[in-house]
C-alpha cells in the first residue's frame, strides 16, 4: 500500500485550498475581460460596415433615387469605358452616346473608384472631355479590385449612373 505525504492531519498535499480557486476563478475572468477588450478594440477600429455617412437621411431619398433610375433608363444612353491593359498607363476613358449613337458632350462626369471593403481607401476623379461625347483622367488608386461608379450630370441634374467591378492591373 502507498502512502500520501499530508501536510497538516488529514489534508493531502496536493489539494485546492480556497485561496487558489479565488486565484484561479479571478485569473479566467480576468483573461476573458482582456480578451473582449482587445476585440472591442479592433471592432472599433476598424472597418465598421457603414456604407453612407447618414443612413437615415439616405433613405428618404429612395423613391428619389428610383425616379431618377427610371429616367435613367428611358434615356437609353450607352456607356463605355475603356480602362488600360498595361499597369505603366494610368488613364482611362469613357464615351457616352444616345440612343442613336450620338456622341453626347458637355456633361460633367465623376469617376468614383470605391475598395470593396474599406471605404477609407475610396478615391474620385473629375473626367475632362478630350473630344466630343469622349471623357478622360488618370487612375487614381492601386492595382486591384474596385467597384468603379460612373456618375454624370448637367447643371447640377444627375443624368446616369453606373456602378460596375473592374481590375486595375
């Protein structure tokens, strides 16, 4: 038979006193609050899903949003854009016709080139009109994938919108 060593009579050695479960049970909440406190931290410091700076204020908009859509459609306009094939050409181009294929000029466009996952890294760009019905700029971001939005108007009317993903290589 084996003998267990006691360190007062009747008490083995190798037993949990009280003190060491305190010990134990403030060192697992302990280790559970630092760990939320680091994941709040980079919840908040990070990307926090948000799309529109006032959400609220975008959805009233909506109906808005759908009659200019509609008009939009009824116009029939093609747009085109043409990006670069090499990485040392930073420009790209847009045309923009009618409905008869006429070339239409005098708009004001906005390239808008938006990361699929952080909107801190969105970057526009105003088009110039090199020729008629014709619109240009340089790239303004990395190579990657973006969500590119084409927006034009004229005297302040939004008169198309298009929102397509592209490689910029």
């Amino acid at each position: 038979m084996s003998e267990i060593a006691l360190d007062e009579p009747g008490r083995p050695r190798s037993a949990l006193t009280g003190r060491m479960v305190l010990v134990l049970l403030f060192a697992f909440f302990a280790t559970v609050a630092s760990v939320n406190a680091v994941m709040i931290h980079y919840a908040l410091s990070t990307f926090r899903g948000q799309v529109a700076d006032h959400p609220y204020e975008v959805g009233l908009a909506f109906n808005r949003e759908i009659a200019a859509s509609h008009a939009q459609d009824a116009r029939h306009w093609a747009v085109e854009i043409v990006l670069p094939r090499s990485s040392s050409d930073r420009r790209f181009e847009a045309s923009i016709r009618d409905a008869s294929g006429a070339p239409i000029d005098g708009l004001k466009v906005v390239a808008t080139f938006a990361a699929p996952v952080d909107g801190r890294l969105d970057r526009s760009v105003e088009l110039t009109e090199r020729a008629s019905g014709r619109y240009a700029g340089e790239i303004p971001v990395a190579a990657g994938n973006w969500d590119l939005e084409i927006r034009s108007d004229r005297d302040g009317e939004p008169l198309f919108r298009s929102k397509n993903r592209v490689v910029i290589e």
